[in-house]
C-alpha cells in the first residue's frame, strides 16, 4: 500500500470500504453517531460516509471525545504486534537464568502451550527450547573465554548444575568446558629472535594468544604447553609466518603498531588489569598501586601484581611498565635485565 495515497480522505475511505489492513496504523475513523472510533480494518459494518471522520492516531480521535471500538480495539497494539510481543516476552523469559518449562512460558503470555509453541517457531525458525539451549551456550561461551571457572561458569549459563550440562557438552562447545578453559583449543607456535632473545609467537583461531620471551627454546615451549596443552609447532605457512614477523616488529619497535587480532585470555579482573596496563604511554611507567587506584579498587594492589604476572602476552600487552611505588623494578615474569632493557629502550623512544 502507498502511504501517499492515504492523504486524501476519499482514499481512506475506500481503504475502510477494503478493510484494508495494510492501512492499520496510517489512520483511525470514528463515526459520529456512535461516538466511536476503529481501525481502518475493522470488521463491523461500516458506517454512512457523511458521519465518518478521519484522525491522524488513536490520540487525536480520543480526545475529539470518541472511545476505542471493543471489537478492532484500536487503542490496543496491533494483534500482530501483539503475538509479536508475546514471542519478544518469551525469548526474554528463555534467557533467564533457571529454566522455564513451556507451560509456565504459555501461562506467562496468555497463550495456550500449543499456540505458544507454534507461534514461537514460526516467528523465530526455532523451538522454545531449542532457543533456550542456544542462549545457554552462547553465555557459556562468553564467561568461559573471560576465564571464569568451569562451576562459575555453567552457573551462570543458566545451567541448573555441572552435571547437566556435562551431558550436553558435545553439542554446545564441541569439547568438554574445562578443555575449553584450560586452552586445549588449536593453537600453533613457532620460535624467533627479537631484540631481546628468543621469542615465541603462538596463536589461536582467534588471534595471537600468546608471546613469551626467554633464552632458551625447550623453556618457552614448557611454558606455552602449560597453558595450552594442544599447542603445536607450525609447519611452513607463509602468512603466519609474516603475522610473527609483525608481531616482532612491533615487540622490537614499540612505534610500530600491532594491527593483528589479539587472543586475550584470563579471568574478568585479569582482563581489566590488563586493560589498564595498556593505558600507560610508550616511556612510561606506574606502580601496581596506581594501577590499582585507576582501575577503582585502591587496594586490590597484590592482585594487580598477580595479573600483570599472569600476562602471557609480553610487551604487546606492557606488564613491564610497572613498577614498584619505591621505584624499584620488581619483579618480570621475563626476566628483570629484560624489563630494565625494555624500558631504558622505551624512555629513549620517548626521547626521539
Ligand atoms: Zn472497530
């Protein structure tokens, strides 16, 4: 239907003659020896055309002093958008925490269990429960890649316990959570000098998850598998070869930005630590315990010192920029030559 030809008043008309539900929404009509104003679409019979009046929305006819038709109701959402409405209420109600059960669900929309079902399906192309599960899924995936543990997690997910969704593990994340937590996802490494020594580069499908420095080659190796037990070395590929030569790049030139996809894993505060440390400028350096107090929480000072000791992504994300409140280096998961090499190169980036 074309709206422009609802501006004159003999083109609404005969969208009332049509009943005309397409026109629902445009217009409302009142008749003025009932007092009472309808849809374009009503169904009762019409009215002469010399007592009908046209008005832009239910508003205008209401306060014109005409009352909703209790057939079309008019002053109610549309009954599409209502079983709308009602689908949108359920979906909601799906992705709450505990469980709903399809007879609470129709009970909770005023539907009939069966209506409710169809409705939904046809509506979203899924079944209630279907719907349920997926939602379930989703959320377990998200708190399981912030790090949250397994029990927190699956809580969380609206999983009425471990065990219940240990039954369904396959189907949602393809491996078990705690594999999924603990990293034993496909991940794939290889080793390279860097200004500062060795250096291994590892990444996930996700992005680059990993960058460790050290001297010695088996130790890195040892020290990735802890966290990713399924890592393995890469075969000849050129493009994740010049995705490490970027990385290190960037590692050996801090004015060289990493434009690559970072795999960051950790808890929920792990993450936030992080995020602070990536605030601090090139040339800079804060203490743990301003670390603290930026992120809000002054005295969570150790746990900022745990965090940044738990980066397993050196330099990219610059755990070596802080310091102790004495000015003392502390310690560097990395070494503590390395962190005062690193940032003595830094303060003279700074400088240039
Ligand atoms: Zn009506």
């Amino acid at each position: 239907m074309n709206t422009s030809a609802l501006i004159d008043d003999d083109a609404r008309w005969q969208a009332v003659l049509d009943r005309d539900a397409q026109a629902d929404g445009q217009f409302i009509f009142a008749v003025v020896t009932t007092g009472i104003f309808c849809r374009p679409s009503c169904r009762a019979r019409h009215a002469l055309r010399q007592n009908v009046r046209f008005y832009p929305d239910t508003g205008a006819a209401a306060a014109a002093g005409f009352r909703p038709c209790k057939r079309c109701q008019p002053d109610k959402a549309h009954p599409q958008q209502q079983r709308l409405d009602k689908i949108t209420r359920a979906c909601r109600l799906l992705e709450q925490e505990s469980p709903v059960t399809l007879d609470q669900l129709a009970q909770d929309v005023a539907m009939s269990p069966y209506h409710l079902h169809r409705l939904f399906k046809s509506v979203t192309g899924m079944t209630p429960k279907a719907w349920q599960q997926g939602w379930r899924a989703q959320r377990l995936r998200a708190s399981l890649a912030q790090g949250e543990a397994v029990t927190e997690a699956l809580l969380a997910a609206g999983f009425p316990d471990a065990s219940s969704y240990y039954r369904q593990a396959d189907a949602t994340l393809g491996m078990t959570a705690r594999q999924y937590r603990r990293g034993e996802t496909a991940v794939r490494y290889t080793l390279d000098k860097c200004a500062l020594g060795r250096c291994l580069v590892a990444e996930s499908e996700r992005g680059v998850c990993a960058v460790l420095l050290g001297d010695n080659d088996a130790a890195l190796e040892a020290e990735l598998v802890q966290q990713f037990p399924l890592a393995e070395r890469a075969g000849a590929d050129d493009a994740f070869a010049g995705r490490v030569a970027q990385v290190i790049r960037s590692l050996d030139d801090r004015r060289v930005p990493l434009s690559l996809p970072l795999d960051i894993r950790g808890t929920a505060f792990q993450q936030r630590v992080w995020q602070a440390l990536r605030a601090i400028p090139v040339g800079s350096t804060a203490s743990y315990a301003e670390v603290a107090a930026a992120m809000g929480q002054p005295n969570a000072v150790r746990a900022v010192a745990r965090a940044c000791a738990a980066n397993t992504l050196a330099i990219i994300i610059p755990c070596h920029r802080v310091i102790r409140s004495d000015g003392a280096l502390s310690g560097y998961r990395w070494g503590a030559e390395r962190k005062a090499l690193l940032l003595q190169r830094e303060a003279t980036t700074k400088e240039s």
